[in-house]
C-alpha cells in the first residue's frame, strides 16, 4: 500500500457517499485498508449487516416498511430505527392485552345498597354543593368587592336552596344583629318537658366534694393523717384523692394503705405503677367486702395467681372491675377471677391488655350479669377473638372499642358485636378505630334502637360524611327506626364531621342532646354554630369546639347568647376569639375553657 493511503488514513462514510454520487469508485486500496487501520468501519459494516439480516425477519416486523434497495439520495427512504419498529408493533398489539372494562367498577356496591336515609344523605350533599355553585355565581356576576375579598354580604347570600340557617347567618353577618329562629312547637314542648325533668333531678341534695381550698390543704396533710379519719370523708372523696395525688406523683406505697380504710367497700388507685404486689394485697386486705375495684396501670402490681387469689378472697361479691394496663396477668389468671363473679359483675374495664385474646373474652363472655363492657385500646384483639364475644347471654348497654387495630378489627367483627347486643345498648365507642367503614355505620342504625351515648372520635377518612348524617336522618321510608334518644355524642378530630352532619345531628337530637363534642372538626363553620343554637338551646349543658376555626366571633356570640342551658364551653384553639370581646352567655356560671 502507498504511503499516501497510510497517510490518509482509513476512509469515512462521508468520504465514500461522496465518490459514489460523483460516479468514482472507490479506489482498491481504501477498499482493502491496510492491517490494523480501518478496524472501526469494519464493525460498523457488520453491524449494519446483523441490523438488515433481522430486519428481513417476519416478525416483529411484519408491519414495518422497508427501504428500497438504490443507491443515491434520490432514490432512498428514510429508515426505520429497531427502536421506533418495536414501538409501532408494541403499539399495534397492545389492543389484544388490554381487557380492562372501567364500566364494571362504576357502582359502588356498598353505596348501592344503602337504606333510605344514607341515600337522602348523598342528596343532601349534592344541594350544598349546589347551593355553594350558585352564590358562587352570584358573587362573580355581581363583580365582587374592589379589594378582592368577599364581603359579609357576599358570602352569606341568599339563593334558592338556601335554609333557615343561611337566613340566621345572613341576618347575624348582614342584617340587623342576631335573630333568633322561630323552633318548631313540638321540639319547644319536648325541651320544656326535659328542662322539668332536670329540675326534677336537681332537687336532691349536692355531692359531698372538697372545694379546691379544701383539697389542697388535704394533700398538704394527707402522710400524716389517720385512717379514722379518712374513712368519714366518703368513698368519692376518697377517690378524688387518690386522682390528686397520682397527678403529683405521691401515689406510693404508703399512700395506698391509708386510703384503704377499714370498711370500704371500694379501692381506686389511679396509677399502681409505684406499688409492689406486696403492699397491694395488703391494702385489700385492709378494706371490708370489696363491689368496687379500679386499678389502672396495674401490670405491675397485679401480676401473679398471688394477687389473684387475695383479690377473690375480698371480694366475693364483686360489681365493678377495672384493670387497666393488664400486662402480665395471663388469660388463664384471668378466667379464673372472672369465674367467680359470674353473677354479680356488672361492669369490666380491661383497657390496655396487651395479653388478651380470645380465651379471655370466652371468660368474659361466660358472666350473665354483665352490663358493661370496655376493650379500648387491646391492640391485639383481631375478629376471631372478639367473636367470642358472641357466646354470651348477657344484655350489654354500654360497649367501648376505641382504638382497636385498624388491620385486625373490621367492620364484621363489629356489625356481628351490633347484630348481638345492639337492641339492649345505651353507649357505644367506637373512636379512633380507623379500620372502620360505612358500613358500620349502616350497622348502627340498623340494630341500635336506644342509644343514649355515640362516640365517633378520631375516624379515618373511610367514615364518610353521607354515613355519618345519615345515622342521623329521620327514617321517612319505614325501613329503619331511630338510633335513640342520643344525650351525649362525641365527633372530636372525625374528618367527614361537616356542617351538614351537625344540622341533622341537631335536629333529631336537639331535645334530648345535653354533651356535644366537636373538637378539632376543621370543616364546621358558622351554619353549624347557628344549627346548635337553634335546636339545642334548652338542653345543651356541655359543648366542646376547640380548634374549630371557621366559626366567628359574631356566631360564638349568638351562640353564647342562645344556649340557655349551658354550663361549660371548650374553645381551646379558636383563634377567633383571641382579643375580642367577652362573650355575654344567658345563662348563669357558665364555665369557659381555653380562654385567657
């Protein structure tokens, strides 16, 4: 080879298109590069040969045109990469794969086969949203204030779908002050007949409890005082002591043996985690024929047969039994304490038992005198274990579940617990039990007839708005009857806890409602205020609306106004008040929390 060639070193593709369309060949020897030179046209020449040996292939690439052979740039197409080829196939046959039919999902069958009142609920829902829809229409056509913020009178307008609550708020906002509405006369007779009950009730003589003066020269004396004494200040004194001193954390030993007085028919200790096994058999020992006993955080204490037999030794007639924190104790230990009281017990706490399990509630389920029944916070429960809850005879009417776990405990287990004891229960708490559903919801209001107490607290998102008003909605239809005459209910932090559900929560409970707790429920605004104003200002005595930012302080004051009844308000949290003017209440020594 020339040195010429050596020089010019191996040929470029640019370099050969162009001989080619000039009508030169190439000479022979850039043809035939010399050894060791021209390596890098070599493997691209045999890359394009594999590239056109799989493009001759009748699959993939059946669909895929191919170039005309020619040379010259007249004649040639442009080329289809591998990469776009796979494309256009996988594109080509992604049809006969995908089988997915959106339409077989659209209904949502627990929705479907919601009762009557659930059903209106979701019509309701759907004309607030167009109430919403239209004073939005409204604002906008009428051009809006000139500072870009919505005014009174723009954002409690009145449209067709408004109700009588829109008309107070418009009237507290707009008009000429607040104006009380007009109640129905049958809620004006059923709250006049529960306020004489309440006076009925009153007419007893007060309790006998320590004044805060009082209590604390107690505690100031409590190490050296004598158990003669103590024993005259009675058994709810005794127990507001015992609470002081877990708080200030003088709840030992020896503390224990002076509240157990001779006599005493009940032990409270609020926290046992200071004492010994040792001196809490020996404070039973000291009390007479023990009904009542509550120990809380008592897995310490509390944590052999040794106790056990002590306790079934002074209390062979137990009533009432609390063992909160029950950490130690087996399931057998208990059965056996259980078995005892089989027809006296009326009232069991096992909160925080982290041994429980389904042997445990059998033991439970085998006492036929039992009334009530608190599980909170037993976070190894699963359905199975409480199923067998399902053997028992007893008429419950109170049931506690809060804070069970969210994968363990579902709606089953509950509408099966409901189907059972529903008829006969006066409470029920369900909080913070986030497994749960709708259809627990649905569960309620089929089986619960007399319900005096609901505990929503704390529900996850899958509670929705339409389940929870429509627990409260009257049955128009026949189908379900009312869930009771409800005198305490408790949404604090539920999510779907909207205006919406606080009017028909009112409505149907308003002459009977005494506690309402609407703590940390972000969604109320001042339609909730007035609704509760208006339905329950007789009977209303407690109202928790902590951190509840959406109602102003024009609507507290209507509020405060309007509750007749009430003794104590919780507004922790309610920014809306913080340098305002006091609130003026109508009625006497109302009791305000969480203002400075």
């Amino acid at each position: 080879m020339s040195s010429g060639a050596r020089k010019r070193g191996p040929t470029t593709f640019d370099d050969e298109t162009e001989s080619e369309d000039e009508g030169q060949q190439p000479s022979s020897s850039l043809q035939q590069p010399a050894k060791g030179r021209g390596r890098g046209k070599a493997k691209v020449a045999k890359r394009q040969a594999d590239d056109d040996d799989d493009d001759d292939d009748e699959d993939p690439f059946e669909a895929v045109p191919q170039p005309a052979k020619g040379r010259g740039k007249a004649n040639s197409k442009p080329k289809v990469s591998r990469k776009d080829g796979l494309r256009e196939v996988a594109v080509n046959r992604a049809g006969h794969f995908a089988k997915f039919n959106n339409n077989k999902c659209s209904i949502d069958p627990v929705k479907a086969s919601w009762p009557g009142p659930f059903s209106v609920a979701r019509a309701l829902e759907a004309k607030k949203r167009e109430t919403e829809k239209q004073r939005a229409t409204a604002s906008s056509s009428s051009g809006g204030s000139s500072s870009g913020k919505l005014t009174p009178a723009e954002r409690f307008a009145l449209t067709p779908a408004s109700d009588e609550y829109d008309k107070i708020l418009y009237n507290i906002f707009v008009g000429e002050g607040s104006h009380a509405s007009k109640r129905p006369a049958v809620a004006v007779a059923a709250a006049s007949a529960a306020t004489a009950r309440n006076k009925q009730g009153a007419g007893g003589a007060e309790g006998s409890a320590l004044s805060p003066a009082e209590m604390k020269s107690l505690l100031g004396s409590v190490e050296r005082a004598d158990k003669e004494g103590l024993s005259k200040l009675g058994a709810d004194v005794l127990k507001d002591l015992a609470v002081e001193l877990a708080k200030s954390r003088r709840l030992n030993g020896q503390a224990v043996l002076l509240l157990a007085t001779p006599g005493s028919h009940a032990l409270h200790i609020p926290d046992c985690s200071q004492i010994e096994e040792d001196v809490l058999i020996q404070a039973m020992a000291q009390t007479g024929a023990l009904r009542e006993v509550s120990l809380r955080f008592c897995g310490h204490g509390l944590a052999s047969d040794k106790s056990v037999t002590a306790l079934l030794s002074h209390a062979p007639g137990l009533q009432s039994l609390s063992l909160h924190g029950l950490y130690k104790l087996p399931d057998d230990g208990l059965g056996r304490l259980l078995a005892s009281c089989t027809t006296s017990l009326r009232h069991i706490d096992l909160s925080c038992n982290t041994r429980l399990g389904s042997k445990g509630l059998s033991s439970v389920a085998s006492i036929r005198s039992l009334r009530s029944l608190v599980l909170d916070d037993c976070l190894s429960l699963v359905d199975n274990d409480l199923g067998a809850l399902l053997e028992s005879q007893a008429e419950l009417e109170g049931l506690s579940l809060a804070n069970l776990d969210s994968e363990k405990v579902t709606d089953a287990s509950i509408a099966a617990l409901l189907s059972k004891f529903g008829a006969s229960l006066k409470e029920l708490n369900l909080s913070r039990s986030l497994g749960l559903t709708d259809q627990t919801a649905v569960a309620i209001r089929q089986h619960c007839r007399g319900l005096r107490g609901l505990f929503l607290c704390e529900l996850s998102s899958k509670f929705s708005s339409a389940a929870l008003t429509g627990l409260f909605l009257p049955d128009q239809d026949g189908l379900l009857g009312s869930i009771g005459p409800l005198e305490r209910i408790g949404l604090a932090g539920t999510k779907a806890t909207n205006d919406d559900v606080v009017v028909q929560l009112v409505e149907s409970t308003g002459h009977t409602l005494t506690s309402l707790d609407l703590c940390s429920c972000n969604q109320l605004t001042n339609k909730a205020a007035v609704a509760i104003a208006t339905n329950c200002g007789s009977t209303l005595t407690h109202l928790d609306v902590s951190f509840v930012h959406g109602i102003e302080h024009k609507a507290f004051e209507h509020l405060a106004s309007s509750l007749h009844g009430l003794r104590s308000l919780d507004v922790y949290g309610c920014t809306t008040l913080v340098n305002r003017p006091p609130l003026n209440f109508s009625g006497d020594r109302v009791k305000v929390a969480g203002l400075q």
